[in-house]
C-alpha cells in the first residue's frame, strides 16, 4: 500500500498563468503530487485528454506542438480539466474520474460500486488464458467466480476462440457494471459466448447445472485480511465486499471459492486464483484440502506470490 498522506484542497488558481498550454499541465501536475499522488504529471495527462476526449498520446502531441495549434485548447476543456483535477486532489480514483479502465485488450467502465482492476489481475488472467491455449480444448467452458466489472470473464471469451464464460457476481451494484461492460464487449466481439450471472459465488447452487464440466476457473476474490485494513485513500473507494475476504486472515471467502470451484471444475480441470501476498501456504494448504493436485504459487509482475493455480483430480 502506498503512504495514506492527506490530500491538501488547495488547488493552484489558474486565471493568471497565461494561455500557455503546457504551464497548465504543470501547475496541474505540482497540485496533484502536494496532495499526496505519486505521479501527478502521469494523472495530469490522463484527466487532460479525458476532459479533451482525445488520446493521451494527442496530449503529448499538443504539448510537443504548442497550444497555438491545438484543437483542444478551448476553454470548456481546460474548465473540465480543471474540475477533474479538483476531484482528483480529493484522491478520487483516477479511474472513476475518467470512466474507465485499460486491461489487457479491453477497455472497461468503471465508476463508484465496482472494484477498480489492477494490473497485477492481467497475469492471473493470463495464466488461465494460457493454460487453455497450452490444452488446445476444442470449446472451452469456463466461469469467472466474483467477476466485479467482468474484465476477467470477459478477457478470456474475447480471446478465446468458441469459449463459453459464466461470470458470477453477487452484488447488485458491481452487477450492473458487469452487464454495461458485457453489453460493450459484445458489441466489439459479437460471436463472444458470455453469460452474467447475479448469485453468491460460493454457493452450491450457483451454476449447479455446470458441477463436473468446467474446464477453468479463474477467480480474483475479495482476500485482503480483517487484520490488515487498508489505508490509501484510492483503494478505500472500492468496495468493502470486494475487498476483505470476511474474516483475520482473509481466507474465509477464498476457502468458500476454492470449494465451489472443485465442484464445477471436470477431473483435470484448472483453478486460477489471485490472492494476498501472506496467504502464498494458506492458498496451497486449501487447494490440496479439496482434492486440487499440481498445486504452485506464482508471482506478479512486482516478483510477489500474487496467485496460486492447480489441477482437479
């Protein structure tokens, strides 16, 4: 977790730094990093070419250009950049300012009610993806358990040729993230197979219908420990359902996933499941609990034990 320091309100008024294009972007960038944000140049590009709604890589074209020439330089876009930034100085999530989120090949809405999905999830995702394309399973069926905004789910059934997906969520604001992002991703891949699901995760009954012909779940849980609550302000935007895993040591949740999992998954069927950093032996010691074999850690981009993975016997 990065430094909890508290946003300062003050944001620099604007009204007599000239028309200079990139002098705004750096007194941007100075109000950002004074409340406590690690990149604030890195925020100040982003929140510039949302309120222009252009590319980042337009921005740094203007900037390289000069204003005189640029088409986004009007003052209803520095008046939108403007308020983007107070609300970023607050430590509103970059994310629910802008609207969306990169991850892997997609990009998905995101805003208040849904966890926010982080970089290190693409390599939980990916090994998934590439077990499946390792297999060569002609029709590939496989469930994303606590889906949130569904980029799990929906990264494989976009990428995986003639898969089916069940996405289950059982918090009905996360749910509708979930459908908006299907909606959207359906439409740029229109033969995608994906099915939404609202239901309880862990539940016996939840996609009862599939227990024993799974090819793949893949699973990033809520798993921060009671124990250890968060304290970066961005992060405590998130939801608290999608964050702890419901008991000290933030397995009770994983624990209820695993179970389910090795209900749905066919005998030699694969689980992908992100977790916290501490709960690398807690992870291993339930998936062999409930009959899962093969059973490694692996790490994340940041050489941390991020998830774990194993083979239903």
């Amino acid at each position: 977790m990065t430094s909890s320091t508290q946003p300062s309100s003050k944001v620099t008024d604007r009204s007599d730094q000239g028309s200079d294009f990139a002098s705004v972007l750096r007194s941007a960038s100075t109000d950002l990093a004074n409340a406590g944000i690690e990149h604030g140049d890195h925020d100040a590009l982003v929140l510039y070419a949302a309120a222009a709604g252009v590319e980042v890589s337009q921005v740094r074209k203007w900037i390289v250009m000069g204003e005189q020439t640029a088409a986004g330089s009007s003052a209803q876009i520095r008046d939108r950049f403007a308020s983007f930034v107070r609300r970023r100085v607050k430590r509103e999530p970059l994310q629910y300012i802008v609207g969306t989120v990169g991850f892997r090949y997609l990009e998905v809405a995101v805003g208040e009610g849904v966890f926010i999905p982080r970089p290190e999830t693409e390599t939980v995702v990916a090994a998934g993806i590439d077990w499946l394309r390792d297999k060569q399973i002609g029709e590939p069926l496989v469930v994303d358990l606590c889906a949130g905004t569904g980029v799990v789910g929906l990264s494989v059934a976009s990428e995986i040729a003639n898969s089916t997906v069940f996405s289950v969520e059982k918090d009905a604001a996360a749910f509708r993230w979930l459908e908006k992002n299907e909606a959207a991703t359906q439409a740029r891949y229109p033969s995608m197979h994906f099915t939404p699901v609202l239901a309880d995760a862990g539940s016996a009954e939840t996609l009862k219908e599939l227990d024993g012909r799974v090819d793949c779940v893949i699973s990033n849980p809520p798993y921060i420990p009671l124990s250890q609550p968060t304290v970066q302000p961005e992060v405590d935007r998130d939801p608290n359902l999608a964050l702890y895993g419901g008991s000290a040591d933030g397995m009770e949740v994983p624990i209820r996933v695993i179970r389910r999992s090795a209900r749905l998954l066919r005998s030699g069927g694969y689980l992908v499941m992100e977790h916290d950093i501490s709960q690398m032996a807690a992870m291993m010691a339930a998936f062999a609990a409930y009959g899962f074999s093969r059973v490694a850690t692996h790490k994340d981009l940041t050489g941390r034990p991020r998830f774990t993975t194993g083979v239903r016997a």
